[in-house]
C-alpha cells in the first residue's frame, strides 16, 4: 500500500508538472532512502496481515538499503529546489542525491497455458472486460466470473457469452467491488462454485477527475483488496496452487496525463502496488502482471472534456488525447490473452494504437541514475 501511495504521487507530480508554461509553478519530485525517523520506527508492526503471511519472519528487511539522516535528506532537498529542473525526481540515499532517468522498453517471452482455467473480471459487463472474457473463453477456459454492479447488464452478458461458448461456462456475480464485504463474498462464492480460482483480472475502473473519492476508491483500493483477497485464495503459502493477477493500469500510469492528474495518480498506485506484490512470488506462486492500455474507444472516454476537475480547466481547456493514437477494444483483448500467456512476473504491458503488445523496462532505480 505504502508503494502504491508514492507511485501516484510520483504520477501526479508528473501530470501536474507537464503544465509549468501555464502555471510556472514548478513540481519537482523527492524519494528519500531509508532514512533514521519515526517513520521506520516499530516497523515490523505496520505490515498488512496478507502480506506477513506470504514473507513471514523475512516481512522487514531493511538492512540491504543505506540508511541516512535526516540531514543528508535535507540537504539533497535543498539542491533540489535550487538546482533542477521543472519535472525532475532526486533519490537521496546518504548523501548521493541523483536524478532518475526516463524507463526504457523491452521484449519479452514464457508461456502459460489458459486451458482449463476460471477466471474472475471485475468491471466484466461490457467494454473491455467483456472483452477479456470473451478471448478467453474462445481460447479454452473452464470457467469466467462475470464481476459488476446490480444495475450492470452483467446477466445478459452471461447469456450472450454461454449461447456462443455453452451453459456453465460464464456466471455472473453482482458486486460492488468498493464495498468491503460484497468483495469478500464474491470470492468466496467464485472460488466455491469453481473449485479454486486460476486468473483474477483487475478491470474496474473510471475516469472523472471530478470524483477523487470515488477514482480512488475503485481504481485503487477495490483493486489492492481484491489482489490480497486473491493472494489469500490462491497464494501457495495459504494452500493455494498459485495463480495469475492481471492489473489493469493505462499509459497514464507510465507517462502521465495533463489534464487528468488524479486518475494518473491511481495509475501510478497500480503499477507500484502490482510490482510490490510480484516481488512475493517464490512464496506466492502468484504471477503478477500489468495491462495497460492507450487511448481505446470506450465509455471511459465518452464526454472526456466534463471529466476534468476544475482546477485544471483553469490552466487548460484542452484534453489532450487526439495525440495518442486510439484503438479498439478488441486489440487490447488480445494484448491481454497475449499477456497472460507470454508475460514475465512484474511486467507491464502496452497496448495502443491498434498495434502489438510491447513490455515496458523498469531497472533498479540506482541504475536510472544520472548526475546532479
């Protein structure tokens, strides 16, 4: 959770940065090291239950990272507001501050085999979901979860999905993912009707920088309760055989979006909480991986100008997407059958502009560093 929470900052610094020729407020970005405060105090104690079951006594280990004092933090702010540049990120481990660079790309290659498998999709009623669920089914999974809201057409999907792949292949399972309880009781009923679970994709989500609340609450929080409900169900340390999480991020987790900074910042909190997690899978048996997709025509992007919260209407009254080249839903359904099968543990994948799937490089950070 704390990784999710510093990957958004880290996007929406980025989001806001992109508008200093309007602002001229410039945004720079600190990321202390370890460093000797009340924050690493106790630390062993303010780790999630889910978590120290899958790392055990192994939960906290510090000691790999240089730790500094507070005064070393200090004086690498100060260089940083002094010297650089509107957009930059300063690491500060003891006293060597450094810049980080921009991620690099990658190909990439393993195989997994979706035959046989159940599989549970959030946000499954229509748009991309549906989508995922039909690509899969075709390409011979026992069973998908149909997750959505009440008022979804989530049972009419499921007929349309079993006239096309056959009776008992797709349920639907009416769900507010945000609500705690719901959440609980839809896995237990999936995994209990499937006999286990295989695949958890991660799909719900909105874009209304009008609703920060509510952007939260689904794109992030509904996301990392369901990813530890799945650790819980599938992980090899409670019993489980292992599995596969698919979180869904967007390019705007990867490079962010001017005119819409807080669903950046969910974006952001997704691929640092999925890289989080994935870092547990010689424990786990859980492959974690990210989709995320550009531009795609979908509701998401229906009325896009009235989801710009108004303080960023203020500096800018243009959206900005007809720069990213857009797709349809079906070239991310197959960049997600690709994905599943082909990607590593803690892959992001890219999927935009109607063109093949690409795999997104993350080096350690010490090696994206550049000189002050």
């Amino acid at each position: 959770m704390y990784c999710a929470s510093k990957y958004a900052i880290l996007g929406f610094s980025q989001s806001l940065a992109s508008m200093y020729d309007k602002t001229g407020a410039r945004m720079v970005i600190m990321c202390p090291g370890v460093t000797a405060t009340p924050l690493v105090t106790s630390i062993s104690d303010k780790i999630c239950n889910s978590v120290r079951a899958v790392l055990g006594s192994d939960a906290v280990n510090l000691d790999k990272y240089r730790k500094q004092t507070v005064d070393d933090v200090s004086l690498a702010s100060l260089d940083l507001i002094q010297k650089d540049k509107n957009g930059a990120i300063w690491i500060s481990e003891r006293d060597q501050p450094s810049i980080t660079s921009h991620r690099r790309f990658q190909e990439i290659r393993i195989m997994y085999n979706v035959k046989n498998k159940t599989v549970m999709i959030t946000g499954a009623a229509s748009g991309l979901g549906y989508k995922y669920a039909e690509i899969l089914l075709r390409n011979g999974v026992r069973s998908v979860a149909v997750i959505d809201l009440p008022t979804s057409n989530g049972q009419n999907a499921v007929s349309t999905l079993e006239n096309e792949f056959g009776k008992g292949r797709a349920i639907f399972v009416a769900c507010d993912v945000t609500k705690i309880d719901d959440l609980e009781k839809t896995f237990k009923k999936i995994v209990d009707t499937f006999e286990g679970l295989d695949i958890l994709i991660n799909n719900a989500g909105m874009l209304n920088d009008k609703c920060l609340e509510e952007t939260i609450d689904l794109n992030v929080k509904a996301l990392i309760r369901g990813s530890m409900l799945a650790f819980d169900y599938m992980g090899k340390h409670k019993g489980g055989k292992g599995g596969v999480i698919v979180n869904i991020a967007s390019i705007f987790g990867l490079h962010p979006a001017q005119a819409f900074p807080i669903y950046t910042a969910s974006k952001f909190a997704v691929l640092g909480f999925s890289q989080s997690l994935a870092s547990m899978y010689d424990k786990t048996g859980v492959r974690v991986i990210i989709m995320c997709p550009g531009v795609t025509i979908t509701t998401l992007i229906t009325d896009i100008d009235n989801k710009v919260c108004d303080s960023i209407k203020a500096v800018s009254n243009k959206v900005g997407l007809k720069k990213y080249p857009s797709q349809t839903i079906d070239n991310v359904a197959l960049a997600m059958l690709k994905l599943i099968q082909k990607g590593k543990n803690q892959e992001a994948w890219v999927s935009e502009g109607g063109e093949p799937p690409y795999a997104v490089d993350f080096p350690y950070y010490s090696k994206q560093s550049l000189p002050v």
